[in-house]
C-alpha cells in the first residue's frame, strides 16, 4: 500500500511546476522513437509468427467436417484483434520497453543526474518520466494496430502457403461477421496499457537506491509487476467493456 | 545569504547531523571540512534540498527553504549551483549539450544566443 501511495504522489507531481511546452515536444518525439520505433522490429517479428502459429493450430484442432474451413481466419482475426494483438504485444513491450525505461531512469538516480536537475529547480518526475508516458500512449496503439494487422497477415501466409485454407476461404472468414467495437476494444487496452508499463517502469527505476546491482533489481521488478498489471488491467477491461 | 538553524538528521537511528547551525555570507568562500562519514556531504544535500532535514530550518536571503511550497523551492533552486561529486553529468549528452542544458531548460533565449554562450 505504501509502493502504491507512493506510486499516486509521483504520478501527482508529473502535472505540477512543469516545463516549458517547447521542451516536452523535443522530448516526447525522442522518447516516441526510443519506444515506439525501436520496437517495431521485435512487434513485427512476434505479432507475425503469432498470427501463423494461430492458423496452423486452429486449422489442426478443427477436425470436424462439419465446420467451415473459413472459421480458422474468423478465429485468428478475433483472438488477435481482441487479445493477442494488444496484450501479447503489450506483454513484449512491457519486456523491452520497461526495462529500458526503469534501467535508465535507475542509472540517472545512482548517479546523481536526477538530484542535478533538482537543484537545477526543473520537476526532474515531470521532465523525465511525463514524456516517457505521453509518448508510449501515442505509440503503443499504433504498434498494436500493426501487430494486428501483421498477425492476421502471418495467419494468412501460414493458413495458405501450407494449404491448410485457401485464400478465398480465409479472406472470407476474416471479413465474416466482422464487429468495429473490438477494434475500439483493443485500441483502449492499448492506451491503458502504455499508461500502466510507463509509469510503473518509471516508478521503479526514479526510486531506484543503491548502485549497478539495484539498477538491474529495478529493471527486474519494472518488467514482472508491468506485467502482472497488464494482465489485471486485461481481464478487468474485459469484464468491463465486452 | 544562506541561513541554516538548528540542523539535525538522522538515518535509521544514526544521526549524522546534530543542531548544526551557520551562515554562509554573499560573496565569501565557506569550507565545510570533516573526516569521511560526518556528514559533509548531507548537510550540503539539506542547503540545497534533495535531503529533507528532521529538525532546523534552512532560508536563502530570509525566504525560509525548508518549509517552502514546491513552487518558491523550485525557483529558489534556480539560484543554486551544485557540482556533485561524481559530476552527474547527462551521459547521454555531449559535453555542449550538458553546457547548453541550463540554457535550454531556464532561459528563453534563441538558438545562435544559447550558441554563443554555450561555446
């Protein structure tokens, strides 16, 4: 209760006394690359083989003849949209992007640069860890929304090039009964989900206390407890919006 | 001037500083000078306020520090300039954007000003 007493106060203290607009931009942007575009080679790489793995199990347990081959692409669309795409790939991004942001902010704290900006009077919460935030809520849903796409695209590769479905049948079961609000879902997962791996892995690594060894313990706990939210934040939203 | 009275603080039942009291005048070179491990270091993190003292108080030019709003800390903050220890420079930055860092951060100057000053 204390850790997440502690946790509201930072998150409090990122809206008061900021910086300039100019500065957060700059920022924001860097950070945007650092998040966002740095980890589209690992979503593309995941979202891709998921999607294929997808198919070809789906297409393995459906051994009855009285199911339409089209269900496999019905299925590998609606697991992704709904679920894999937003979560897996959050489960990743919580991986790759949580502990770079803790193990920074950890390495700033242990070597005095978060103390400097505070005697420099700048609000070092609000300058380093609100534009790590903003920009993972600007990319984590464009990446999902990639992931998706590449999913059901590694679902189609994998579903037609072993011919297991046939293109048409594929395309056909990904446009059947098609619903827009699980897109919005999965959009909304997202954003809550950036908020969540964000500030968690800012807060572990800006009270970071100690030296190189507690620096790696933060990264640690910044991955293990962003995914334990995920994956509440999951199953919440889930019981909430569907 | 910077005022400090009464200082004391202490850290899991090991006080490090006890009622420390002193004046560092406009204008005149202070030396804080002890052994390793007497709080040196401490006190100078309670003047500047990135440790909170648990007795004392601390006032620049009579603006009391240590119960100020985060807003009157933060623009005394302004006036002070710190060299740690181990430099906590920004290693991510290079040596001229480390020197143009205070500029960007608090001045409004433009870019061939923040230049000119930086080299």
């Amino acid at each position: 209760m204390k850790s997440f007493g502690k946790y509201l106060i930072l998150l409090s203290t990122l809206l008061v006394n900021r910086e300039r607009f100019n500065v957060y931009v700059k920022r924001i942007v860097d950070e945007a690359i650092l998040i966002g575009i740095d980890s589209v080679f690992i979503v593309v790489i995941v979202s891709t083989f998921i999607g294929a793995v997808t198919a070809v199990q789906t297409a393995y347990n459906l051994v009855s003849p009285l199911i339409p081959l089209y269900i496999i692409g019905t299925i590998v669309r609606d697991m992704t949209v709904l679920e894999l795409a937003p979560t897996i790939t959050c489960v990743v991004l919580a991986g790759k992007v949580g502990s770079n942001i803790a193990g920074g902010l950890g390495t700033m704290r242990i070597t005095e640069q978060v103390d400097a900006l505070e005697v420099m009077g700048i609000n070092s919460a609000s300058y380093l860890i609100l534009p790590k935030i903003i920009a993972a809520i600007l990319t984590f849903p464009l990446l999902v929304i990639m992931a998706a796409f590449l999913s059901i695209y590694g679902g189609y590769l994998a579903g037609v090039l072993t011919g297991v479905i046939t293109e048409k049948e594929y395309i056909y079961g990904i446009r059947y009964q098609f619903s827009g609000y699980n897109i919005t879902f999965a959009i909304i997962k997202s954003l809550v989900f950036a908020f969540l791996i964000s500030s968690i892995s800012s807060y572990q690594g800006f009270f970071t206390k100690g030296g190189a060894l507690e620096v790696g313990q933060s990264s640690t706990e910044a991955v293990t407890n962003s995914c334990i939210a995920v994956l509440c934040a999951d199953y919440l939203l889930a019981q909430l919006l569907l | 001037m910077i005022e400090i009275k009464n200082i004391s603080k202490s850290f899991n039942n090991k006080q490090v500083l006890l009622d420390v009291t002193g004046q560092f005048v406009k204008g005149k070179t202070n030396l804080i000078i002890g052994a390793s491990g007497t709080g040196k270091s401490v006190l100078l993190k309670c003047i500047v306020g990135l440790v909170k003292p648990d007795e004392g108080t601390i006032s620049f030019d009579g603006r009391d520090f240590t119960n100020a709003d985060s807003e009157l800390k933060q623009s005394i903050r302004r006036e002070i300039g710190m060299l740690f220890q181990g430099s906590a420079l920004f290693d991510s930055q290079t040596v001229e954007e480390n020197v143009m860092f205070p500029l960007d951060m608090l001045t409004t100057m433009k870019r061939d000003e923040k230049d000119g000053q930086g080299k």
